[in-house]
C-alpha cells in the first residue's frame, strides 16, 4: 500500500516538474505573431517576411534576446482573406499571447486586423501592405506602425514617374476593386491633379478575373498612352496577357502587388514590360547590414545573388520592423502593449538595411520609410532587377 502510494506522489512530483519546466519555458519566450499570404497566389510575399523576420529574431536571439528572453516566431496563414486574418489575429492574441503582429501583403486583411490590435492595446506592424488607413485609422492611442510603403506617397511616385520616364500625358488606372484599389484611386487622382495631369479612365479588375479585355480597351479608346496598374500577382498577371492578345504595347508602370506572387512566371516574355515600385534593392552599395543578410540567405535558403531573391522588399522591411521592435521593447523593459507603443515612438536611431532611420516614428506619424526610399524595379528573366 506505502508502494502504491509512494508511486502516485512520485508521478504527481513528476508531473508538477514537467508542468513548471514547461511553464518556465514560456515564460523565457517572446512570442511574435505574423498573419500573412502563407499559400496562395502571393505566397511568395508570405515567404519573403517570414525569411526578414527569420534572420532578424536568429540575430537578436543569439546576442541574447530581448528583456534576457528569446523571440520565437509563430505564424499563421490569412490566405489573402480578411475573415481568415481576423481570426488568425484573435488566436495569436488570446491563446499564443503573442507580444507583437507583423502583417502582410493584403490590405484589406490588415485594415480587418487594425480595430482588433487597437483594441487589444497589441502593437502591429506592417511591412508589406500600404493602404492608407492602415496606420492613418483614426485612432489614439494608435497601435499600427508600418516599415513600408504608404499608398498616398506612392501615388504621387507612380504619376511623377509614367511622365518623366514615358512621357504621360493622360494615363488610364486598372485597380483591383477592393479596399486597396479603393485607397489607390483616391491617391492617384490627387496625385495626377496635382500634376494637371488628366486621367483617361478608371477600370476595376477582379481577383478571378481572366479577360481584361474590355477594361483595357476603354481606356485605349479614352486615348490612354499609359496603364497605372494596382493589384497582386494574378490579376495583374491577366491583365497583361489581356494587353498582349490585344497587340497594345502601352508602357505600364505598377504598384508592388504584382512582385508579391508568380506575376514573371504567369506573364511570360512581357513581364519585364512593367516597371513598379519598391521600397529596397539588393542590388544598391553594399552595407554591412546587406552583406550580412546576404550571407544568411545565402547560407540558408541557396541564394547566390541579389538576382536571386523572392519578393525582395518583404525580407528587407521585415528584418528592419523586427529590429526596430526589439529596440522598442528593450527601451520599455516591459512586454506591455502600451509600453512598447510608446517605446516605438521614442525610438532615436537604428541603422538598419533600408536606411539608417532617425526618429523612425512619431506619435502622428507611424510610418518609417519615405517617397525618397522607393526605387523602381523590373522583372529581368523572372528575376528582380533596378529599372537602368
């Protein structure tokens, strides 16, 4: 009987033991969220923030972490749908109790995601995304910071760059008609009534679009002389097939969506037609930060040139956002929402991939990067490469 009951408190002690080692396991981690396109048509936008924040969280951890704690990434896939977002972004904050989001390239999932982190006082930060109501949403205290691009910037680059580069002098607008075409067209036609430019017209496309036809011969006959195209790797693929099968030769200058997916592999020999905007190229001088990068990409995904790599601009804004985060966090000494919001705004310098950022936010102004970090880039034999 004394046996029996000396084996029930050992596999209680047992038990107790197991139970504390894992409780104290967690409580040396640092939870970060990414709700992001994981699969998909712009599945590799997905890939390339996971491979940012991958290096970044390996680098701080091995000098030892935040807070004396190691970050470990847990993520989740939105499928480019915000219903899925929303609940991705509950789950990461209720059960994971993650201490941070990243999102990624879908607008309309991040503005679902917005209320939920501002109403859970749970830092979120894009780096792919660039509608303008993502961190201009009207709440205060504002949880949404961004190391991207901002819709409304990249509009006036978009018009500046079809009249300096082609020439514009009446360009049509091919949006995908969502929140994210939705923002684009209010920025674009400011942007081109700042310039005293006319716009020829205004068409939607569809995510399952596969005949652009009709839209893209409105705008020829308004007497476009230039496409400005917004939307993600597929439509934006159909919507050139369209434009080849019509024989229009048009210059086409795009948002980024299309560099987040197989845009290059679905478009064929027409592909390095458009030019379209970035915020980094791994083809710029050579820091220490590019080179280290480099090497670890190198080392752990086969990489061997700037050429080379998937959805470029995903990995660059992520490593930064999650470098920029940890310095937040170690500056409030606290996982605390509130805390680590404030910490982002106090932020003084952070030489990172991008730039070297000063005061990279403000309690107005959450956004890190700037009309002067955008490059414009091209597909080169399905490969990424800096407009010459």
């Amino acid at each position: 009987m004394k046996h029996s009951r000396f084996i029930r408190l050992g596999a209680t002690l047992a038990a107790f033991a197991a139970f504390s080692l894992s409780a104290s396991a967690q409580a040396a981690e640092l939870k970060i969220g990414l709700v992001a396109a994981l699969t998909g048509q712009s599945a590799q936008s997905g890939e390339a923030i996971t491979r940012g924040l991958t290096i970044a969280i390996d680098e701080i951890n091995a000098k030892g972490g935040v807070l004396g704690q190691k970050l470990v990434l847990v993520k989740r896939d939105d499928e480019s749908s915000p219903p899925k977002g929303v609940t991705a972004a509950r789950e990461l904050i209720s059960s994971e109790k993650v201490v941070a989001l990243f999102g990624g390239i879908d607008t309309p999932v991040s503005l679902a995601i917005v209320p939920i982190a501002n109403q859970n006082k749970k830092p979120f930060m894009g780096v792919w995304a660039a509608g303008t109501n993502i961190t201009k949403n009207g709440a205060s205290p504002n949880y949404v910071f961004r190391v991207s691009a901002q819709d409304d910037l990249v509009d006036v680059a978009l018009i500046k760059y079809a009249m300096s580069q082609y020439s514009a002098k009446k360009p049509g607008l091919i949006l995908v008609n969502n929140p994210w075409g939705e923002s684009n067209e209010k920025g674009l036609k400011a942007a081109a009534a700042a310039a005293n430019l006319p716009i020829a017209g205004v068409e939607k496309i569809e995510q399952s679009d596969i005949d652009v036809t009709p839209q893209l011969n409105r705008l020829k006959s308004a007497g476009a002389d230039t496409i400005i195209l917004v939307a993600n790797a597929g439509p934006g693929a159909q919507m050139m097939k369209s434009r080849e099968r019509m024989g229009w030769s048009v210059p086409v200058v795009s948002h980024w969506g299309i560099s987040g997916g197989r845009f290059d592999e679905l478009v064929g020999p027409t592909a390095g037609d458009v030019h379209f905007i970035q915020t980094y190229s791994f083809f710029s001088p050579p820091t220490p930060v590019s080179e280290k990068i480099m090497s670890e990409l190198t080392k752990r995904y086969g990489i061997k040139t700037a050429a080379d790599i998937i959805a470029p601009v995903g990995t660059a804004n992520a490593y930064d956002a999650m470098q920029l985060l940890a310095l937040a966090i170690e500056k409030a000494k606290s996982t605390d929402g509130e805390a680590i919001r404030a910490a982002l705004e106090q932020i003084e310098s952070y030489q990172g991939l991008i730039k070297t950022y000063n005061k990279p936010f403000e309690s107005a102004a959450h956004e890190a990067l700037a009309p002067e970090d955008y490059v414009m880039v091209r597909y080169d034999a399905g490969k990424i490469v800096p407009v010459k």
